[in-house]
C-alpha cells in the first residue's frame, strides 16, 4: 500500500484528515481519525465529536501530534474578506451582513489560498 502525505507534514497526518473527510467510524461509533480539519482556513485541531458531524469541532493545534512539526498559519475570516473585498467586489455589509452573500465556490475549499500562494 502506498502511503502520500497529500500535502500534509506526514503520512500519519494525511491518514487522520482522511479519516476525518471521508467520516469514518470505528467500532465504537466513533470517529476513526483525531485530527478535525478545516481546508478553506488551515485550521488544524483535536477532534471534539460530539456525537453528530454537523456540530463536530477541535481545539486548536500549533504542532502536529505525530512528527512534531509546525503547522501552517490559519487563515481568518478577515484574510478571506480582504480577497472578497479585492477581487469580486464585495463590501463588508457582503461579507458580514445579512443575509451573507453566497460564497464563490473556490471560498468553499482550500483552492482560494492555495491559488494566491497563501
């Protein structure tokens, strides 16, 4: 089997996200991966599952648990905003107001930042 770190620190990393994404369970009806993991903002934290995907959260983490290096910076809401604001045109009542203007789908995932070199 061969393992990819799919642009993550390490192969064990990779293998969490995934796990994560793809919402496996173990026997336990628990989530199989314990990283949660945010790909429009880079957030990296300790999975908090709650027992329903949709209220799923971590607590935040600086260094990966499994080999120890640093983790890229988190992206804010504000970073994204700046290129909202930028590049389509939007004001802050687009950003902030309500209701919230629809997000262009590159804003869903993790293609806006990585496209700008973030």
């Amino acid at each position: 089997m061969e393992n990819k770190k799919d642009g993550f620190c390490c192969e064990r990393m990779a293998r969490h996200i995934q796990r994560f994404e793809n919402k496996e369970m173990n026997a336990y009806k628990r989530p199989r991966g314990s990283i949660f993991y945010k790909r429009y903002s880079r957030f990296y934290g300790l999975l908090d599952y709650p027992g329903n995907w949709d209220d799923i959260t971590g607590c935040k983490i600086y260094y990966c648990p499994f080999c120890g290096k640093k983790l890229p910076k988190e992206l804010s809401d504000e970073d994204m905003d700046l290129y909202l604001m930028k590049e389509y045109g939007w004001t802050e009542d687009d950003c902030w107001g309500y209701p919230r203007r629809e997000l262009p789908e590159e804003f869903k995932t993790d293609e806006w930042w990585k496209k700008r070199g973030l």
